[in-house]
C-alpha cells in the first residue's frame, strides 16, 4: 500500500479515536458528577455535540495530534494539554451563546480533565508500542558539507528509529540507485544537489511510491503559486510577482487592528505586571527598549520591546546577536525572552502599521546589508511587513539559520491567506512553551565524525 494511502487512513483513524474520546468524556463526566445520566443535561449535551466535535476536529488537526511519527512523547503531552484547553474554553463559550446552561461548567472541566487523561494513554501506549518495532529507512542525498547537519535534523524529526544511508552527490552517482530507494522507505533530498540529480531521484523515488522529503531552493519557492496559462497550445507557468494583492493588504490590515486593539486590552494587566518586575529588579532603568529596524521596502521604524538587557548593552559590542548564555541579559530579561513576553509591546508597532501580527521579523540595516550579499532574495523579505510571529519562529528556532529562516519567509508571503495567519498564530502558542524555540545563539563545536559516501548511521 502506497505510503500516502496509509498516512491518510492513519490520520483519519487516529482523529477519529480523539473525537470519540472527547464524545466519551462527557458521559464519563456525568457519571462522576451525579453518578447519572441527568436527561435535562444529556439534552444540553448532545445539542452542543455537533459543536464540540468541531471544534475538536479543528484543534486536533491544528496541533497534528494525529500525526504521532515525528513526535516524542513531551510533544504529545503538550499539544495536547494546549488542543484540550482551546477546546474546553470555546465549548464554554459556545455553551453560553447557545444558552444551554444545563450543560454546567463542572462537567465540562471534568470532561476535560478525562479526555486528556484517556488522550495520554493511548498516544503514549501507542508510541511506546511502536518504539524500536518499525525501522525507518532513510536515503539521504547531499553534498558532504550538507550531509552532517541533515543527519542531525532527521534523527530530530522522527520520533521512531531510522536509519540514514547517506549519498555524497559530489562523487558518482551509483548505477545502482533505483535499487537503494527500492530498498529506502524514505527519500530526502539536501540543499545545493544539482537540477539533474534531484530530478532523477524525485522521479526514482515517486516512481516507486516512497516519499521525498526535499529541501527547496529560493528558485523553487518562487515558482510555488504560480498559475498555469497558455501561448498558444503551449503550456505556460506565469510567475506572480512577490508581495500581497491590494485586497490581501485591506484583509491583513483589518486584521491586525481588530486583533491588536483587543490583544492590547486584555494583555493589560500582564503589561503592568512586567513594567512592575522590571522596576523592581532596576528602578532607574528604562522599561521599554526601542531599536530602529527596517520594515517594508526598507523602510525604518521604531520597533518596541520591554527592556531584557542592561542599559546600553551594544556601547561597547556593537550589533550582535544574542546568545543563551549572554551576561547581558537581566534575570527578568530572560524569563521575558523565554516566554516571549518581551515582544507583547509590539502590538502598538502593529496599530501604527509599521507592523502586521504575522510575517517575517524585523531586522536591524545592519544585518539586512550583510544577508543580502550573502543571499539574492533576502530583499523579497521586504516585499510584506515584518510581524510578530511568523512561518520561521513557528517551525524553526532562535538558532535556526539565515537560509533556512529565508526559506519560511518566503514560502509565507508566497502562500498567504487570512487561514494561514490564524494557523501560525495558535501554533505560536506551541512556540511559548518549547524552551527550544526561544533560547540565543548557541556556540557549538564541530563534529569530529566525517560522513562519508553510502555510510549507513
């Protein structure tokens, strides 16, 4: 069975045992609650179940409960702790509106509590069943300065065993290689693998229904999106340019300022709170930091945040980024910086339009000159305005480098809708509680372990 068909029934078979979950939790809540089955509550209850079963759906597919392959087992616990609490709120929420007030609030909460209880045992059952039982087998293709760093992500990836057998694009191709993705359960193709070799091998590996995984080019990002047209009986892709279309702007605009007014509302008390603990740890200290950055089309602006850091912590330094263990950082700077909380007072740089709540982040000239020789399409960053959270902070980390934070950025302005935006924004949630996500620039040393050419890790 080809591995789509099986992901798809998976997807569908393990959403389908949340949802009922989630159905059961609340017959299971009323027994605990009055040791019945109340007929006036049950009324209540299975009005809203076409409702909560929705928003269930929504939030599951949201945080990819259902994918439990390239998940450890703190992963599960937390997506699903957050999935369950989006949903018991907006339950709540939706029991007021339809004023279905027989359905109490203890039961909800209880239902709550047991939905994430049974969700935990059987994801945890399940990946515990599954550890060491399935080997995955990896064909990896790259350069040999590429290859390292791949292994290293891969085996990051992928909750379950693998393993990678590497292939040195740079050397000979082997004639045999219809016979190693024959015996691969997986394709994952490097950057910088010439068009030749890449081609060879998507269509090698399709044609033997294994999934490539394919780090993409900036050139490949551009073509995403594009709409097919004709000269003629000629079939042709036409490129569109980078940026939003006038009505993406009047949508994203009205966006942010209804969602930034009542975000700016109810975060006031946390905003009194963290101008409170900054005066306390340094009274003469400035609560706000501001630093110029450059936002659409280059354009500079003030970008607002609290003060994590000493004052006047670049006299001496100089523009640099900020490292984990950096001795510049106060200690309510770095819970600020871990929570993220830091960047709340961007909101009012969102009202004034210099930002938007979602896209790329903002950059210093000085860093923007220097990734702009380094990479031809870091100026399309430019093309939308600076957000937030965005693509890059979502899938990627603090350390994730320049190219590849280029290349969600880019794959965002490419792939923009209001969807999207709402998407990046619950999962920004995931971004607040992973300590990963939010830590400086590490230093690290280099690996003394070469990868050589069809080495087998």
């Amino acid at each position: 069975m080809p591995e789509l068909t099986i992901r798809r029934r998976n997807k569908f078979i393990f959403l389908g045992i949340d949802l009922f979950i989630l159905f059961l939790s609340y017959p299971l809540a009323f027994f605990l609650r009055f040791d019945d089955l109340p007929k006036r509550n049950m009324d209540s209850f299975i009005s809203l179940l076409p409702w909560i079963l929705l928003i269930g759906l929504i939030f599951l597919s949201v945080y990819e409960l259902y994918n439990l392959q390239r998940r450890n087992k703190w992963d599960v616990v937390r997506d699903i702790l957050v999935a369950n609490t989006f949903i018991v709120f907006i339950t709540m929420a939706f029991s007021f509106i339809f004023r279905e007030f027989a359905l109490p609030r203890s039961i909800i909460v209880i239902s709550f509590g047991i939905s994430i209880f049974l969700m935990l045992v059987w994801k945890l059952t399940f990946i515990w069943f599954r550890k060491g039982k399935n080997v995955d087998r990896v064909l990896l293709f790259g350069p040999k300065k590429d290859l390292s760093k791949l292994v290293k992500e891969l085996r990051g990836a992928f909750s379950t065993n693998i393993e990678i057998t590497c292939i040195n694009t740079e050397s000979s191709i082997k004639d045999n290689i219809d016979q190693l993705i024959k015996n691969a359960d997986k394709v994952a193709i490097a950057p910088n693998v010439s068009e030749a070799i890449k081609t060879k091998v998507i269509y090698e590996s399709i044609s033997k229904n294994r999934t490539v995984f394919v780090v993409p080019s900036a050139y490949e990002l551009i073509l995403s999106k594009s709409y097919i047209t004709s000269f003629d009986d000629s079939m042709v892709l036409a490129v569109r340019p980078f940026g939003l279309t006038l009505d993406q702007q009047i949508v994203k605009r009205m966006f942010d300022l209804v969602l930034g007014c009542i975000s700016l509302l109810l975060l006031s008390p946390l905003f009194l709170l963290t101008i409170i603990l900054i005066k306390l740890e340094d009274p003469k200290g400035s609560i706000f930091y501001g630093q110029k950055r450059l936002g659409r089309y280059n354009k500079e602006f003030t970008v607002l945040k609290f003060r994590t850091m000493i004052e006047d912590a670049e006299k001496n330094t100089g523009p640099v980024l900020a490292s984990s263990d950096d001795k510049r950082i106060t200690k309510i700077g770095k819970f600020l910086r871990l929570t993220r909380i830091d960047e709340l007072p961007q909101f009012i740089n969102v009202i004034n339009g210099d930002m938007s709540i979602v896209g790329p982040r903002p950059e210093r000239e000085h860093f923007i000159k220097q990734f702009e020789k380094q990479h031809e399409t870091y100026k399309y960053r430019s093309t939308v305005k600076p957000g937030i959270t965005g693509v890059a902070q979502v899938m990627g980390k603090y350390t994730t480098g320049v190219e590849d934070k280029l290349r969600y950025d880019l794959y965002y302005i490419r792939n923009y809708s209001i969807f999207l935006d709402i998407l990046l924004l619950l999962r920004t949630v995931i971004v607040v509680l992973d300590k990963s996500k939010s830590e400086g620039a590490k230093k690290t040393k280099k690996s003394r372990k070469e990868i050589r050419d069809g080495i087998t890790f």
